[in-house]
C-alpha cells in the first residue's frame, strides 16, 4: 500500500474513531513521535523506512479493530 494511500486511510480512521475510551489512535501517534524524535537513525533511507514501518503497523493494528 503506498503512503498516500495510508495517510488517507489515517484521516478517515482519526474521523471515524469513537470517544478516547472506544479507541486510542491519538495516544498510539503520539508514543510514535515520541520515538522517532528520540531515536538515532544511520540514515535517512533507514529512517525513511522506519517511519513507514511504523505507520503502516499502527494502520494495520487500527484496521484489525474495526467490525
């Protein structure tokens, strides 16, 4: 899936997400910025496929909780 692809997938998840209770996307994004702005990357190529990784886990978690 490409990126586009899963930003848009993000949007409409973040839109339709019940209250913080029911869901809690917002806090698993944060824990996300919290590690790439802590952790040290060899290179931007790691750090690019790193960041896709991390999206694209938190997609696939969100997803696998919905009906």
């Amino acid at each position: 899936m490409e990126l586009q692809e899963q930003i848009k997938q993000i949007k409409r998840l973040l839109v339709e997400q019940g209250t913080p209770a029911e869901n809690n996307i917002i806090d698993e994004l944060s824990d996300i910025l919290k590690t790439w702005e802590t952790k040290d990357y060899p290179s931007a190529e790691v750090r690019y496929e790193a960041y896709y990784r991390d999206i694209q886990n938190l997609v696939n978690r969100t997803l696998k909780k919905q009906p």
